[in-house]
C-alpha cells in the first residue's frame, strides 16, 4: 500500500512538472510580438542597429552641440537646417523649404550618402522630430533605404551601449537627383488652392493650435478646417513609435480615411514632415509635407488663419 501511495504521489509530481513547463513554454510563445511590417519599412530598433553599425550609413540629426556632448559610434552630424533655405526670417516666403535638387544633391553627397548602403537616422524623441524630416528629405531625393532609429537616442543609451564623443569625419561623393519626389511635399500655393479639397492636419500641440505664437509666429490659429493631431500623441511613454494599428487607430479616430489626400504641417515642417511618414507608414498614402508650414502661411496676411 505505501509502495502504491508513493507512485501515486510521483506520478502527481511528475505531472505538476509537465504542467510548469508547458505554461512557460507557452509564456514565452504569447510574449513574442508579432512583426510589425509596415513599421519596419520606416523605422529599425537599437538591436538591430548594433549589429549592423559597420554596413549603415549613420546620421546624427541632433545640434552639433548635443553630438559633441556623446553620440552612437560611427554616427555623422547633419541638421536638418543644412539642407534647407533658412536665409532670412521664419514667415518669409519660402524660409524653412528645401533647397534645389542640384544644391540639396551636393549637401546630401558631402555628408557621403551614395545609395550604396543603408542610411538610418536618430534624434531625440523629447525633440521636433528632425530625424523624420532628415528621412522625409532624403525619400524625396530617391534614397528609398533611408529610415529612423526608432527611440532615438534615448533607446540607445537605455540600453547601456557604448557611446562616442569623436567627431566623426565624412568622404565626398558624387549625389545626383534626377527629380524630387513632389508627392511627398505641398507648396504654400498648392495648400491654398486646393484647402477645400484635402484633410490638413495640424501637428503642433493643442496651445499653438489654438493661437499661441510662443516661436514668433506673424500670427495665431491655425489653417482653415485643420484637425489637430499632436506630434506627443504617435509615440510611447518610452521614445518610441506607436504600432501601425495603433496609429491607423488614431488617424481614423480623428476623422481620417487611408483614400484621404492629407496635408500635414507644424510650425516649420519638422514635426510635419515626421508625422506625414507616419501617416504613410500606416496606410494614409496620399500624405504630403507642407515644408514651409504655418511659419510661411501666418506669414502671408493674404491666407485666413481659424482659430
């Protein structure tokens, strides 16, 4: 009788044993995330970026002085100023816009972006967005392999990964554009004239939407019918970009439709111009960057202003 009771209780524990093995085995199956396709045709994680440090072309979009300060090894540092028309004032027609294809050729060739490799770009998520105009500028002059850090530097050094304080140098090259992709972008005239027929969406926070004028603006509002959509609202608490099921849920709620032809501007086109691949990244295609952005259109006495 003992001898049965005690192969009772070792069939009993042996079958405890199965049981916690097979919940932590499916555990970790659950915890798997699926792949996120969509996102991945725009963004990369700090993982895979480590591993592939040495085969990518790395741009730093931060300012010089926060590159200096510590950056990602290897990483160059180009703002997005350098390959835009900032002479003279914000409000200026045409200030903040991007420079001619064969001048903004050369810029792009003197950082020695060619084609050859893959070009990832990072900033700071707590930003405006630079990374995303870096990688919205460089689609539009035909470097399809281009996209973000997604986290930034943030995820970078969340991570513990060794940093740098070298500056790092560039090689020259031969960059030519044979056209800019104009479906990426909308002119100021493009915008006013087609206004009744397009979704604009206002990326800047819900105070400058609402009239605030804390960047010099010439005036407060916003464009006529424009929705707001913060530029905080598409990222995690952690840096990084929401799914693109979370966004196209976001979109959506905000009166969006993936067949809508979408506007997306901020105060100068670098918020925009992230938000506008993120749009495009989640399935709103027909999405372009009014690059001159409510700087250049508050400029213009002759354009109405809601707010």
């Amino acid at each position: 009788m003992r001898s049965y009771k005690k192969l009772i209780l070792a069939l009993a524990a042996l079958l405890l044993i199965a049981s916690l093995a097979g919940c932590g085995q499916t555990k970790t199956q659950n915890s798997n995330a699926p792949i996120d396709n969509a996102k991945s045709a725009y963004f990369v994680n700090v993982s895979w970026l480590k591993d592939n440090l040495g085969s990518v072309i790395l741009v730093d979009a931060r300012t010089a002085d926060e590159y200096k300060k510590g950056h990602i090894p290897g990483a160059i540092n180009a703002a997005w100023q350098e390959f835009a028309n900032v002479t003279g004032k914000p409000g200026q027609p045409d200030w903040g816009t991007l420079l001619p294809k064969d001048k903004l050729a050369e810029k792009i060739g003197s950082i020695g972006i060619d084609e050859k490799k893959a070009v990832i770009v990072y900033a700071d998520p707590k930003g405006w967005g630079e990374d995303g105009r870096i990688v919205w500028m460089l689609r539009m002059a035909g470097v399809a392999d281009s996209k973000m850090l997604d986290g930034g530097w943030k995820a970078w050094n969340d991570t513990n990964y060794e940093t740098s304080a070298d500056t790092q140098t560039t090689t020259r090259v031969n960059f030519s554009i044979n056209n800019l992709d104009e479906s990426l972008n909308a002119s100021t005239e493009w915008v006013a004239e087609n206004i009744n027929k397009i979704k604009v969406v206002d990326s800047r926070s819900e105070k400058e939407y609402g009239g605030a004028t804390d960047y010099g603006e010439a005036r407060g509002g916003h464009l006529p019918g424009a929705i707001n959509i913060p530029f905080g609202s598409a990222f995690n608490s952690d840096g990084t970009v929401k799914s693109t099921d979370e966004l196209k849920a976001l979109f959506e709620k905000a009166g969006l439709k993936p067949g809508d032809e979408i506007v997306t501007y901020c105060t100068k086109g670098i918020r925009s111009a992230h938000m506008s691949l993120l749009l495009r990244m989640a399935g709103f295609e027909k999405t372009r960057n009014y690059d001159a952005s409510f700087y250049s259109w508050a400029g213009n006495s002759s354009l109405k202003v809601d707010k």
